[in-house]
C-alpha cells in the first residue's frame, strides 16, 4: 500500500469516526479551521501563532497576516476561515478559496504562510476569524502529529472620522482619440482637513465596470474608436470613503492618420536620374490608410504630377529644387501634407572653382574701402556668368553689400570683424563658397582738411591764428594736441603751445609757419601750415562818440589812430551832415553847437597813412539826440471847488532845444487839448498833461486835485406882490461878488447885492437863478433857482435893485453863454 492510499484510508476512517473534522491532506485542506482529527497526535500539543489582525477592524482596509505555530515543527498545514470580509493576495506555499472566506496550504513541507485580509465595508458588524495548524514530524503519516486551534472576534472600529467628498468632476480631453490618454479632474474636499489617501476609481466601458483600470488616467491603449467610458470615484482619507461621484462620458472619436516618414532615393540627383520615394503611415485606430500624392517645383505644385511615384529625369533641370509631399486618409478624416527633404537638381556640369582671396587693404581702417579680388576657374571651359558675393559683419549678413567687390568705407566702423563669402556660376552649376575671415576694421586716424595762417591784417597789429578742420572717420573726438611755431624756419620755442600767435611776436618782414599734431586717442597725424610773411601795419583808426553829446554843445568825438610798428602817421577829417559833405569843417575836429540840431546826422571820415599804407577811411556816425521836453502844470484857479470850473495852464511847459508843438490833457476818460484847460470836478482827481515837441517826443506830468465845497447861494426867496413886480432875496457864503440874476434861463439883470426886484412881461410860472461869478469863474454849483406863478397886466422894464439898465444885462448874458460855451466846449468836458 503506497502512501497516497494510506492517507484516504485514515481520512475515510476519520470520517466515519469524528463528526465536524475534516481528513487532512499534504497539499491543501479546506473546512478544517476548527482542527484535524485524523492524525494520531492529537489536539492541543501545539498552539497557532496568527499576527497582523487589528484589534478592531477598519471597514475596507486590508491587513497582512502572518500564520505560524509553536514548537518546531518538520512540517506542516494550516486552514483559516473568516467569516466577513475576503482573503487575498496568499503567500509561498498558501491558497484562497474561490470565495475568499478561506486559505489553507499547498505544500506539506512549510511550517509559517501569509495571507491579505480585507475587512467588510461599515456596518458589516464582529468577524469571527478561526485558524488551525498542524504540527507535522515530517514522515508524511497521520502518526506523531499534532494540531492546535484558535478564534478571534473583530469588532468594527467606530471612528468619528468625517468621509470627504469631491466636486467638479471631469474627464478631460473632451473629444479624446485612440491616441489620448483620459484623465479625471477633481475636486477634493475633506472637512477634517485630512489628506486625500485611498480614492479609488471604478471606468466604466459602454456601461460595464473595468476592473483592471484604477487609476485616474485610463491610457489610450485601453481606448477604441466609439468607446463611451466613463468613471466612478470614491474619495477617501484613508480612514472612511465619501459617497462615489460619477463624472461625465467620453466617447472616443477617430485617430487622424499621419505620414510618418518620406524618404527619397536621392535628395542631390542630377538630370540623368529618375527619383522615388517611399513612405510610412500609422493610424492609432488600425484603419486601412490610403494616400495622395503631390510633387512641388520651387514650392509651387504640379498638377501634372499628382499620384505620381516617381519623378522622371526628364522633368527636371539643372539647379530645381523639387519636393514631394503625402497626406492621409483613413475614409474618416485626411491628415495635412508632410513634405519630403528639397531635391535640389544638379547636373553632370563641372562646376568652377574660387581660389586666391585677397583683400586690398590688408590691414583696412574705417576710412579705406576694402576691395575683394579672387582667381575663378572652370574645368569644362565655361564662361562664368554669375557670381555672389556676401559680405557679414560680426557674422551677420549685410544685405545692402551683396554682390559687392568692393565694400566702402561708409558701410564699416572701426572694430567689427567681417567676413567675405563669393561663389561663381558658370550658368549650370555653382561653386563652393570660398570665404575670407576675420577682417578687422581697424582705428582711421584723423585727417587735416585744412590748416592755415590767419590774421586780420597779417601783420604786427594783429595775433596770428592757426585755423584748423580735422575730421574723424570713426567719429572719435578729436583734438590739437602740439603746435610749433617757425620764424624764418627756425623753431621759436618761446612763441608757446598755442593755436594764436601773439602779435607782439611779429616783425614786419618775419616768414611764419606753424606745425600742429591732431590726435583722436588712438592716433596720430601731423600737418604743416603754409608760410605767411609780416606785412605793413596800417594805421587802426578809432572813432568814440559822447553818447551825452546834444545840440547844446559843439560835437566833438575822440579820434584814436595806433601803428603797431611805431610809424609817423598824417590824418585828416571830413564831415557829413544827413549824408552831405560840409567843405567848412575839413580838418576841423568839432562841429560848433550853432550847426546841431536835433535829429541831426553827423558822419566823421577820418583817413590816416604812415607814408607805407594809408589806412581805409573810417566813417563813424553820430546822430544828435532831441532833448525830451518838459512837461509843468499850473493851477490858475484859486481854488478847486465842487462843481465848479476849475482852470490848468501848461504855460510853463519848456523844450530846450526845440518848441512844444501839442498839449494833451487827460483825466478819468476825459480829455481836452490848448496850453489852458478847465475842468468841472465833482471829486478828486489826478490830472495829466503830455506836451510834444517838434520832434515828435513827449513828456508827461500830473497834478491831483482834490476838492473842497465852495461858496453858494442859499435862502432864495421870491415874492410877488401880486400886481407887477418879483422881488428876490438870497444869501452868499463867499466873499462879495456879483449876481446874475436869470428869468427863464435869460439875464435879466446883475447886480452886487443880494437882493433884486424883477418886472416879469408875462404872466405864468417864471423860473429864477441867480448864478455869482467873480474874474475867475461863473460858478454853477454856488447858483440857487426858484419858481414863482404871476399875473401881469402889461408889460414894464425890469428893475434892478441897483439900476445898471437893459444893455448891462445883455452883456452880462452874452457872457453867461459864452463862459458856458467855454466850459463845455472850448475846454471843458469833451
């Protein structure tokens, strides 16, 4: 009996000996957690060791176990049984049961095993977890062995652990192909404040759970084309998941097909060459992909050539540039154009050759224009018809140079580097670039456009200068920086470092030349003068005129005549008078005061010689000032009284060397003119006065005049006596003075005493005023007036208190008019 068969031997006789037990077996044994009664040691001679459960449990997590027993055991088995919850994940030497509730051994020979629980979700209540082991002795019979058992209750872990929750659930992109990876976006929120740990994520594909994918980006080659998929996440702190949000649904659209490649048999053929050319396309989705096929000359397409696949030597020439181009199609949609490398077309031409570079300035500075001359050559004997040239400074091109054999010096500044590159056609092929590098546009030192002598006369009178320009290629600035003096060709060292040449240095006859250096910094240069000789000094003439000369006194200026090589010197004068030659003052060195008058022009020509040079004349002019007139008011009025005439004189006024032709009078808007002028004032004003003389000038002075209240007459009485006469009776405040006495408006009569009897000729309401008036004035503001009604029989003569008759009071009226005319006319109020 082999021992396969002893062992179903003892596990029939266990069976049918011992309810509840289950025969053991060397490779598994399930449903036998509360132990083995089949083999002869017995319970109790060994204890399971169970570590990795938690006292409580936590609904969803998983927890390690580790299953072993005491002793030492030469070989062994165990079965656990769970009563929630699932058993997973089985180590070395262990499996699960289909339903996850158990695990038990696969091999006889090991003695400790491992195992995952999962714990069931919350509110799943105790776990009853039962294990048993057995102790082996490694003799592969029920005999000598032992098994042990244990139980342990799990209570749920009841946590006060808030579950988190997320929002704005999305899946993105949102038209993703077979080629886009779908990612969920969320957010996550945890009102503890606990990290995100443990999310998990159930995709959906067309409505049916993947298990495979948990993560929050399902790849794109889990992905077809039509797929809808969407995701389930339940959010988690790691302590107590939140309820699980379902985000929105992608369907998966077409992949657009590509060209991947394009190679062509010859990117440099020549025209003797046909070209093809091969290409790769993909589609994400697996679709058959047809293609269109285009060919490019010099960018632009040719029709003739489409779906070709190849380009026939005879299509091409010399120095084309051609390119295919393929897009793709998967009967849903056509991808864009992908172009192969530029076919440039050569030829079987040999092309020429460019040797001998060489550059004219080798070293060039910024003034010198820089000439490129080269050796070209064609080994089939052509002709070269074309050439480039391509000048870079600093290594970028110049476009403005190209095609340049000389570059001028307008276009270099000093330290930049440029190089020259120039090939040659010979009309089918080009030549290599031939290239000269590292051109350095060195310093141009300054240059003297000009340097001379001057002077204002170039003799002992004057300073020599030395008058320069210098000019800078570069811009630098330049300047002077040593001047030697030669006097007849010998170094004069005491004449200085100096662009002038002092006067006192010079001998009519000397030969002078200067020698000056220019410098911009970097540079250098000399230049010499031409040489000037000493010339004769001619005599300087200097006229100054008095500016306080007038027409009061004889004009005399002061003559200054110098030789600055201390010759006798002869003069002599003539004047001009407004342009006209006076003959009786030649030589005569002052005009007498009776010959001037303002206004006057007066030219003295003054000529001089010291017997070598006569001087040019000098004329100098003076012309004879008008003395201002003066402008003075008096006050012909006593007095200035309100309302009354007040008399100005500008008698007094002078002009000292002509007359006063006008006077003006001005006050407050007012005016009036005449050397005499009189005002009517109601309160204090300033008066001016302009006088102008027969030149035209003018001068202005005031007088303020303030104004007092004058004597009046007051108390006018009238009295009819009821038949013929009008007796007036007044009082004066001022001294005694006559009255006008008016009926109507009209005098009637004048007297010096206050009182007068009047014989009105008609009856009716007469009018009286009785208006004082003295030498000075008829006042206007001192009359009073008065009404009075009467009834006359016939017609008598007035009667003055005083008789002085009818002609008197004519007068009288007559002179009232006038004075009145003369206030407001003649010099009154305009």
């Amino acid at each position: 009996m082999n021992k396969g068969r002893v062992l179903l031997f003892v596990f029939l006789l266990l069976m049918s000996t011992q309810a509840g037990l289950a025969t053991a077996k060397k490779n598994q044994k399930f449903n036998s957690s509360s132990g083995c009664g089949c083999h002869s040691g017995g319970a109790g001679g060994v204890t399971p060791v169970l570590s990795g459960l938690p006292s409580t449990y936590t609904p969803g997590s998983t927890y390690s176990l580790s299953i072993g027993m005491t002793g030492n055991p030469l070989s062994g088995g165990f079965n656990i049984e769970v009563s929630k919850g699932a058993l997973s994940n089985p180590g070395t030497a262990a499996q699960v049961s289909s339903n996850g509730f158990q695990a038990t051994h696969t091999t006889w020979t090991s003695t400790s095993w491992t195992v995952d629980w999962t714990a069931p979700s919350s509110g799943a209540g105790a776990v009853q977890v039962d294990l048993a082991v057995l102790h082996g002795n490694g003799q592969q019979t029920s005999d000598g062995d032992l098994y042990g058992t244990s139980s342990t209750t799990l209570n749920e872990e009841v946590s006060s652990n808030a579950a988190p929750s997320i929002t704005n659930l999305a899946l993105t992109p949102e038209t993703p192909t077979t080629s886009d990876d779908i990612t969920a976006a969320y957010t996550f929120s945890d009102d503890d404040g606990d990290p995100e740990s443990g999310t998990s994520f159930a995709w959906h594909l067309n409505g049916v759970h993947q298990p495979a994918h948990t993560a929050t980006v399902l790849p794109a080659s889990a992905t077809t084309r039509g797929d809808a998929w969407y995701v389930v996440v339940t959010p988690s702190d790691g302590v107590d998941d939140g309820a699980p949000e379902t985000s929105n649904t992608l369907t998966v659209v077409n992949s657009l097909p590509v060209v991947t490649s394009i190679g062509v048999s010859s990117e440099t053929p020549d025209t003797n060459d046909d070209v093809t050319f091969t290409f790769a396309t993909d589609d994400d989705d697996g679709d058959p992909v047809t293609t269109e096929v285009r060919w490019l000359l010099d960018g632009s397409v040719v029709e003739s050539m489409n779906q070709a696949t190849t380009l026939p030597a005879l299509a091409t020439r010399p120095g084309d540039v051609w390119s295919v181009e393929l897009r793709a199609s998967d009967g849903f949609e056509t991808s864009g154009w992908f172009s192969s490398p530029d076919l440039v077309i050569d030829s079987s031409n040999q092309a020429p050759t460019v040797s001998d570079l060489a550059l004219n300035p080798m070293a060039p500075t910024s003034s010198d224009d820089l000439t490129l001359t080269w050796t070209e050559d064609d080994g089939d004997g052509d002709a070269i018809v074309d050439r480039e040239i391509i000048w870079k400074n600093g290594g970028i091109p110049v476009a403005e140079a190209n095609g340049m054999s000389t570059l001028p010096s307008t276009m270099t500044t000093k330290g930049e580097v440029w190089t020259v590159n120039i090939r040659v056609s010979d009309g089918l092929a080009w030549s290599l670039w031939a290239e000269m590098i590292n051109i350095v546009i060195e310093n141009a030192p300054p240059t003297v456009a000009h340097l001379n002598l001057t002077s204002a006369s170039f003799s002992s009178a004057d300073d020599l200068h030395l008058s320069f320009e210098v000019n800078d290629h570069d811009g630098d600035s330049s300047s002077i920086s040593t001047v030697a003096w030669y006097r007849n060709g010998t170094l004069q060292s005491g004449a200085g470092n100096s662009t002038t040449l002092s006067a006192s240095h010079l001998v009519r006859g000397d030969a002078w030349h200067a020698v000056a250096s220019f410098g911009d910094g970097e540079s250098t240069v000399q230049a010499t003068t031409p040489s000037i000789v000493v010339l004769n000094a001619v005599p300087q003439i200097t006229v100054i005129w008095d500016s306080n000369s007038t027409a009061l006194a004889p004009l005399e200026p002061m003559v200054q005549i110098v030789d600055a090589d201390d010759d006798d010197v002869t003069t002599t004068y003539a004047w001009y008078k407004n342009g006209f030659r006076d003959a009786a003052l030649a030589n005569i060195t002052a005009v007498p005061a009776e010959k001037l008058a303002p206004g006057q022009t007066w030219t003295l020509e003054v000529e001089a010689s010291d017997g070598a040079s006569t001087a040019d004349p000098v004329q100098s002019t003076f012309t004879v000032p008008n003395l201002l007139p003066r402008a003075e008011i008096t006050l012909v009025s006593s007095n200035v009284w309100f309302n009354e005439e007040t008399v100005l004189s500008a008698e007094s006024s002078t002009d000292l060397d002509g007359e006063i032709v006008t006077y003006r009078w001005t006050m407050d808007g007012l005016s009036a003119s005449g050397a005499e002028a009189t005002f009517v004032l109601t309160s204090d004003e300033t008066v001016t006065l302009t006088v102008t003389d027969n030149d035209g000038d003018e001068h202005s002075t005031t007088i303020d005049l303030v104004v007092s209240i004058g004597p009046s007459v007051q108390d006018l009485q009238l009295v009819y006596d009821g038949e013929e006469e009008v007796t007036l009776a007044w009082t004066w405040t001022g001294e005694s003075t006559a009255f006008n006495v008016l009926r109507n408006g009209v005098v009637v009569g004048t007297t010096n005493e206050t009182a007068f009897v009047d014989l009105p000729p008609i009856s009716g309401t007469n009018t009286y005023t009785v208006q004082p008036q003295n030498d000075e004035r008829v006042f206007i503001n001192g009359a009073d007036s008065g009404s009075i009604l009467t009834s006359v029989g016939e017609v008598k003569a007035p009667a003055p208190s005083d008789a002085l008759g009818f002609g008197l009071g004519g007068v009288l009226l007559l002179a009232l008019a006038f004075l009145q005319w003369r206030v407001y006319r003649g010099g009154g109020r305009s």
